[in-house]
C-alpha cells in the first residue's frame, strides 16, 4: 500500500480543499477525509466556512454545500497557485542563468 506523504499546507489551501469537497454536497465525515483534517479541526473550519457564507447547510442540516462565494474562492484560489508556479518556474530559470554566468551574489 502507497501512501501519500502531505506536506504542511495553507489556511488557503485548506479551505480550498473543503470547498472542493463539498462542491456537489458532501457530509462531514467525507468533507474530514478528503481534506485529511481531525474531527475538531474540521468542525473549525466548517463553523468559519458556515459563517462567512462559504458553506451552507441543506434542508436536512446534514449535507454540506459550496455557495457562489466559495466556487469564487476556489476559483481565485486556482489563479493563485498558477500564478505561483508560473513564478517559481520563472524564478528557477533567472537563478540558472545567472548561476551559469557568474553573477549570484
């Protein structure tokens, strides 16, 4: 059995996780093992998620759902990563070209 090894993540990507999660309605349960988060951590999260309307409730009060804002978060949140690994791959070849002539400091 493989295991997947997690390194630490944002608070951004956290939330991103559980939205994603929850896009289509999700319970608890699958919303904690999709983000790989305890119990309390996320009863935390949802709480906040609930609060700041990215998460709402159904009927039933027990399936989870993503608002408009949180697939603008998600949204915005996938710009970001592309952003930053755009800008680490651009970084990466500066560092090499000046690595390659002599003018690392």
């Amino acid at each position: 059995m493989q295991v997947a090894i997690r390194r630490n993540r944002t608070h951004e990507a956290i939330i991103e996780e559980i939205l994603g999660s929850a896009a289509e309605g999700a319970r608890q349960t699958k919303i904690m093992y999709d983000a790989s988060l305890s119990y309390d951590q996320v009863k935390k999260y949802i709480s906040k998620l609930l609060k700041s309307e990215m998460l709402s409730l159904n009927e039933t009060g027990k399936i989870y759902l993503t608002t408009d804002l949180g697939i603008k978060f998600i949204r915005a949140f996938e710009d970001f990563k592309l952003i930053e690994r755009n800008y680490n791959n651009s970084r990466g070849v500066l560092d090499g070209i000046l690595s390659s002539a002599g003018l690392t400091s």
